[in-house]
C-alpha cells in the first residue's frame, strides 16, 4: 500500500470535487427552473386572443435563457474545470 | 408464409448491414484482447484501461438509450418546446455522473482489487450480505429495463424491414361504437381478420362519411365528417402475423424478425468480446449517434414548410404556436407545462434531480467510472461528455420540434393516421433521407440501444458469475471454469430477455424512467456514504439502499392500484368492491385520484416524481442508520486513512 499522506491526498481530492459539484448542480436547478417558471409557464396572449411568443435563434425566448444559454455555460465550466481546475492523482496500483 | 419487402427496404438494410460487420468486426478484435491469466477483471472491467475517447464515448453511447431515441422523440414531437425543461437536467450530468464519484470510486475499486458495483459495497465492510442485496436490486431494474430496450431493438428493426402487408381485400367496414370503426378482411387463403380502428379523437363523435381502398398500397382511407369539417384516417392493412408455440396470442413478423435479428447481433457480440466489445462498439455507436443526429437536424431543418419569411427552426416554432393539440388550448406547444399539463413545475424539479442524480447512482455508470486509466483520462472524458450532451440533446429538439410541423397530426397517438408517436423517428427518417442515408441514420437509434443493453448484459451476468457465483458460493472456482461461466451467462440472460421481449410491456420510456430512478434512489446516496464517509456502517447503507428501493416501488405500485381503481371505478358506477375498498383506504394520500398519461405512471405524492422521495428516503435512512449503529474503526482505516 502507498503512504498513508498520499491516499489521504486522494482522498481531499475527491471531497472537494463532490462539492463542487452539488453546488453546481444546486445552482443549474434554481436558474433553470426558477426562470422558466417565472416567464415559460404562463401562455401570453394579445388582446384579440392571439398567442405572443417572443423567439430567439427560432426557439421560445423563455427556453433559450433558462435552458440553452446556462445549458452552454455548464458546459463551457465543465470543460474548464475539466482541463484547468481539476486536480491530478498519480494511478494507483491495481490490488 | 411469404415475406415481401421492397426494393427501398432492401437499400435500407444494406446500409445497416455494413453498420453491423463494425460492429463483428470490433466484436472479434475485443475477443483477441482478452487475457488468459486474469479472465474475470478483463472481461467484465477491461483491465482498467480506459483512456480518455474511450471513457468518453463508453460512458455517453451507455447512457444514450433507446428511450433516448424512441420515447423522447416520442414525448417531444407530443407536447412540444416544454420538453427542453424535461431534459435540461442533462446540462450538469457529465460533471455528477463522472466526477461527484468518479475519481473515488476508481481510487477505491484498485485499493480494494474491486470488479464489479456489489464488489465495492461488499469490500467496504467486508460484509458478503450487502454485496447480494446489491446485486439483487441491480438484476431487478436491469431485467425490467433490458426487455424495454429490447422491444425498442425489435420495433426499430421493423421499420428497417417494413415488411409488407399480405394480399387481402376488404370484406366489410362496421361503425361499432362510438369510439371506433371495424375492418374485415379476407386473404387468399379465404382467412379472416378484423382490424379495430380508434375514431379520430376531437372532442366529439364523428360518423363515418365514405371510404376507399386501396388494393396495391394496401391501404384504406377512411373520411369522417363533423360539423361541415372532413377528417380521414388511414389505415394500412393488417400486418403479418406469426404464431410462436407457447404464446397465446400471435405476433407481428416484422417486430418478430426484427427482435430475432436485433438480439442475435448483440447478445453474440456482447458474449464473444466481454467488457472490450462492449466499450469498442460503444466507441463506433456513439460516433454513429452523434452523426446520425447532426446529420438528421439538418434534414429535418430544411424539410419544414416555410411560414412567410421564417424558415427551419423559427418557421416550427411558429406552426406549433399556431397549432392546438387535442384537449388543450392554442401555445400549449410552445409555453409550459405543456398539452394536457404534462409537465407541471413539480414535476419539472423532480427531472432536473432525476437525470443528474439518477445518472450519478447508475451502475452502468459506476463501472465505467471503475475502469479508466487514470485522471488525466477522466478530466479530458469530461469535455467530450459535456459536448457530446449539447450537441445530441440539442438536435433532438429541433429534429422533433421540425417533425412537429412536418407531421402535424400523424403520429399524434389520439388522432394519428401513419402511426403511434414512438415511431416518429425510424418514421421520419425513412420520409426524409434516401434509403442508403436512411440505413445509416437508423443505425443511430439502433447503436444506442445496442450500447445499453450491452452494457446491461454484462453487469447482469458479472452480479451472476463474480458477485454470486465466485464470491458467495464457489470461491474456489478456476479461471477456465470462470471463463465459460461468464460466456455462458450472459448468452443465456440475454435469450430470457429475448424471449421476454416477444410479449413487450406498452410502456417504453416510463420503464425506463422507473429503473433508471430505482437505480439512482437504491444507489446514489449508500454509495456516496461508502465512498466518502468513514463513519457509514454496514447496517445504514443497507437500509439506504432498501428505503430507496422501497418508497420507489410503492409509489409506483400505489400509482398502478391507482390507475386501476380509476378504470373500474369510470367502467361501471360505484365499480367493484375491490376498487371502492380502495378508494375509500387510499384516497386520503396526496396524488391520489389525479389524471395521468400513462397507466403505468406513478402516483406523484405532492406533485413530485417517486425519485424525489426515493432518494430522500435513502439519504434519511443511510445517515441515520449509520449514526444508530456502531462503526467498524479498523475497517475504515483501509480507505480512510487518518494520515
């Protein structure tokens, strides 16, 4: 077995990635639903009845702030932590 | 019984033919890879060698499954752009499927010589219980799910085949009741069959005005009329059927024939090649997915019907705000939640916890996380996941979004005239793409399923052989007898499940979802405290595990009795004493009585999905249980190092 110093390394390694990523998660759940709630769940309609949707890039405004544009910047964080932040461990022997 | 198909399908299954040799063909080379001196490791983890594109593609093409292609496109196609709120939870699952346990759970599994998912729960407290109990609810789940993606196979397989219907001419047509029409035909042969047709559904009786037929496209065309407004229906004649000697009831040949073919391919190469074939196939599927995908949302982007300056995407998004699906009020397409209130803001929440986390407590998930090289792997996977996601989900919406406005009552399952919305995407492949695109691009949704029911295939047969057959009951077992165990077994689950599929359940995409929150409630929350907390004990993971188990199945069970009772109670009035008895002991639980889509839906206790509550309950349990009873310091040490 390597040295105890080393795999209690590891281990704070791996503490930190999963808070990481709960909090990263918590915070997804709360823009996307929070605002699709606020603004995708209610159908607007123009005084002689007719639906009003406002659209950008073709889709419905209220799914491209709430769901494409952080779908995008979840996965330009996750290509960050994946190539700067996260840290490396050396490979452990297989048992 | 002759079998005709036509020159386009002929085109169709070459293309898909040449699809399948890559997949033989990696399927052989994986086969030579496999090591005689460390048989079990190999076959089922592949040595932990993963690196980085393989990883990636593994882990994407395993989760990317048939519902994926079959009942999501189903569902959006259904109920419009509130789908992109369904499927959002998908932003963060690269970063919780692979990195909330990646990095631990492959640090674990080499410090404790770990092979399989049970493997590590049993290691951990040296407990050989915890190590069944997991593999029994593994087996659970992925039996269930794997005759689900097997009916997909089959169904996929159909629409490649399109078999044609035999000779026949119509005897008579009768309007039965108020909701359907009955065909009778007669063959060559001067056999009979009656073909029960549902009505167009719009709110109010239609009577049927005339009909014509067609002999040569074997089609009938039938026209109803309301209120000075005409609605047809076609109706293509009836399809072959087959008679399997212990079934009762006969079966589609196509669905027959496809099965036979879907399952040989990938239980063969599954059992040949082990944990390589499954991971090098994945490699090709998910390269075929993801092309096929891109390639489709091109297509279906230019094939929508141009609305005054708008084209593509803006053009459908402003055909299905036009457009009123049945039963709910015009901008139910394009604004929550949706036709019919499919997806309330309750159910909303509980997606966006389900795919995360559900993804992260997925075993076919944890194996994969078991197997890569090392972080540098798992960092650059990360990227191509990520991307990968985006890219995928994102032209899954448009291409279905534009199948909406290309078909905008077909395959509606009320008022549909070509189909059932599940097949909405071998269907709009074959409308869109010439017969050699369209056998490529159906090898998209074909390789997705392939990828996940070969992943399946060998969890179940690696709990089978090494958790309970090496582990608990023969540990003596030499690597030649091992050898033949795991070829042996999972050929032989893979027919069970074959067999299982002749028979399939209705309920596609709710299986999926049902064993898909099972996994995540029965694992995400024992695994985490196994992984990361010392002070978890043997007896709180296992009541984790088995609380999430538990509360899932019965919110499930309660929504089926509840679905039930709501059936017998409409049918006669008052209903059976059974469905009253019901009624009255039930109907204080909150979801209890309420609408839903499918009869195979849960109850949703307070307007959440059952994978709220199965995780809550396991994440209670495993803390509490674990603080109840007294830990193992010694055993900890191994994995907890105070130093």
């Amino acid at each position: 077995m390597e040295p105890e110093s080393n795999q209690k390394r590891k281990l704070k390694n791996g503490i930190r990635d999963a808070t990481i990523v709960a909090w990263f998660w918590a915070i997804s759940l709360f823009w996307s639903i929070g605002y699709c709630w606020q603004y995708g769940y209610l159908i607007r309609k123009d005084p002689q009845g007719q639906v009003v949707l406002e659209t950008i890039l073709g889709m419905p405004s209220w799914a491209f702030w709430g769901i494409f544009s952080p779908w995008v910047l979840c996965a330009i964080f996750t290509a960050l932590y994946g190539l700067c932040l996260m840290r490396d461990d050396p490979p452990e022997p297989d048992q | 019984m002759g079998i005709e198909i036509t020159w386009e399908s002929w085109q169709v299954l070459a293309a898909f033919g040449l699809y399948l040799f890559g997949v033989g063909y990696l399927a052989w080379f994986s086969h030579s890879y496999l090591k005689k001196d460390n048989f079990i490791s190999d076959y089922f983890l592949g040595n932990r060698g993963l690196g980085p594109w393989v990883l990636a593609l593994s882990v994407a093409a395993t989760a990317i499954s048939g519902g994926t292609f079959m009942g999501f496109p189903s569902l959006i196609y259904s109920n419009g752009w509130i789908m992109a709120l369904w499927i959002a939870g998908y932003m963060v699952v690269p970063m919780t499927g692979m990195i909330f346990l990646g990095r631990r759970i492959n640090h674990f599994a080499r410090i404790s010589g770990s092979v399989t998912v049970p493997d590590i729960f049993r290691d951990r407290f040296n407990s050989p219980i915890l190590g069944i109990c997991a593999s029994l609810f593994i087996l659970f789940f992925l039996i269930f799910n794997l005759v689900a993606q097997f009916k997909a196979g089959g169904l996929l397989m159909k629409e490649a085949l399109r078999i044609m219907p035999a000779q026949a001419g119509v005897e008579a047509m009768r309007d039965i009741d108020k909701g359907a029409i009955e065909i009778e035909f007669k063959y060559g042969d001067n056999r009979r069959e009656t073909l029960s047709v549902q009505k167009p559904q719009v709110g109010s009786t239609l009577s049927l005005e005339s009909s014509s037929v067609d002999e040569k496209l074997k089609k009938v065309e039938l026209v109803f009329l309301l209120e000075g407004k005409r609605y047809t229906k076609t109706v293509n004649f009836p399809l072959s059927k087959i008679q399997i000697p212990f079934l009762q009831i006969p079966i589609d040949l196509g669905y027959f024939l496809g099965l036979i073919i879907f399952s040989l391919t990938v239980i063969s190469y599954t059992t040949f090649g082990g944990f390589w074939a499954v991971t090098w196939t994945d490699v090709l599927e998910g390269i075929v997915m993801l092309v096929g995908v891109v390639i489709l949302a091109f297509l279906a982007w230019n094939a929508v019907p141009a609305l005054g300056e708008k084209t593509g995407l803006a053009a459908a998004t402003e055909h299905l705000k036009n457009m009123s699906s049945p039963g709910s009020e015009p901008g139910a397409l394009v604004y929550g939640p949706g036709p019919g209130h499919f997806l309330t803001i309750g159910l909303a929440f509980s997606f966006f916890c389900l795919w995360p986390l559900a993804s992260a407590g997925q075993p076919s998930a944890m194996v994969r996380l078991m197997s890569f090289k090392d972080t540098p792997s798992l960092r650059r996977a990360l990227v191509l996941v990520s991307s990968y996601y985006l890219l995928t989900y994102f032209s899954l919406l448009v291409i279905f979004i534009c199948a909406r406005s290309i078909f905008p009552t077909q395959y509606l399952r009320e008022i549909g005239s070509e189909g059932v919305p599940d097949s909405i995407m071998p269907a709009l492949i074959r409308h869109l793409a010439h017969p050699m695109i369209a056998g490529v691009l159906l090898a998209a949704p074909y390789a997705a399923i392939m990828s996940t029911v070969a992943a399946f295939l060998l969890i179940i047969s690696s709990s089978l052989v090494r958790d309970l057959f090496q582990r608990t009951l023969y540990p003596q077992a030499s690597e030649k007898t091992l050898k033949w165990m795991s070829y042996s077994v999972t050929f032989s689950v893979g027919l069970i499940v074959m067999l299982g599929a002749l028979r399939p359940p209705d309920f596609l995409q709710y299986i999926i979802v049902f064993t898909g929150s099972g996994q995540g409630a029965a694992f995400l929350f024992p695994m985490t405290a196994v992984l990361y907390w010392k002070r978890a004990t043997r007896m709180g993971v296992l009541a984790g595990m088995a609380g999430g188990f538990l509360s899932l199945v019965s919110l499930y069970l309660l929504g089926w009795m509840d679905n039930w009772t709501q059936v017998q109670l409409g049918m006669s009035q008052g209903g059976s004493s059974l469905a009253s008895t019901l009624q009255t002991c039930l109907g204080w639980i909150p979801g209890w009585g309420e609408m839903r889509h499918d009869s195979f839906a849960p109850l949703f206790l307070c307007g959440l999905d059952p994978v709220v509550w199965g995780l809550l309950a396991s994440l209670a349990l495993t803390w509490g249980g674990s603080l109840l009873t007294r830990h193992d310091e010694t055993q900890a040490e191994k994995f907890f190092p105070s130093r």
